[in-house]
C-alpha cells in the first residue's frame, strides 16, 4: 500500500525528474518534509525513551546536516538557516517518495544518534545522497 501511496504522489505532483536544486526548492515538498521529518525523529525519541512522545527538528539541525554532507552549496549563497532546513526537508520527503528510505531504517538510524541530532541528520542525509545518486 505504502508503494503505491508513493508511485501515485510522484505521478500527481510530477515528482519523478527534478534536479537536485528543484527538488531543494521545491516549497511543496519542504512543507511535506517538515511533517516527514518532525514524525522520523519523534519514532527515534519514543523508541529511546520507550514512551510516546512528539518532537520538532530545528531548522539550525538540519541546515548544519545539510551544510556537512556537502548539499549546502546546492543553494543560493544567501539562504539563511531556515531556507536551508527547508531544503534538507524537501531532500527527505523526496527521497521517501522516491523508495530512497523506508520509516523503520530511518527511525533505527537517527534513534542511534538521537542525542546529538545534527549528527543523526547528518548521516542521514548522506544516506539519501548516497541512495539517491545511484539512481
């Protein structure tokens, strides 16, 4: 169900050939992202603390991810912090959309270095890279 959820998405939002600088700007799929990663990182904290729990990621935490996996340069040079968390959001969300990760792998990777999040996101973000760029 979760395939076909995502094939119709990528089919309806056009989603299946945009650039990497297309998809960084991309508002829609910042917007998605946001949601994606708030709920990522709210499984890997209720998985540590064995307690259900909810939890935003800050824009400086994914734009100092961004910025160390070498995506930054990717964006005009006047982005400032919350432009640039935008752009790790809207690299999530398409990853997701694009079968680069599933929720439990994701969830299992940053609830290893849930404590020191720009880490966790950090190598996150370069798993997508990685995943994304073979295809």
């Amino acid at each position: 169900m979760e395939d076909n959820l995502k094939k119709s998405l990528r089919l309806k939002f056009g989603l299946s050939e945009l650039s990497l600088n297309q998809i960084m700007l991309n508002k829609s799929l910042a917007s998605f992202g946001d949601a994606l990663v708030n709920f990522i990182y709210s499984l890997a904290l209720s998985e540590k603390n064995l307690e259900l729990t909810g939890a935003k990621v800050k824009s400086q935490v994914l734009a100092e991810s961004l910025k160390r996996v070498d995506l930054r340069k990717h964006l005009p040079n006047r982005s400032d912090r919350h432009s640039q968390g935008d752009a790790a959001e809207a690299f999530i969300a398409y990853a997701w959309l694009q079968d680069g990760f599933n929720l439990e792998e994701a969830t299992t990777l940053i609830s290893t270095h849930v404590d020191e999040p720009v880490e966790a996101f950090s190598k996150f973000l370069e798993l997508i890279k990685k995943r994304l760029m073979m295809h």
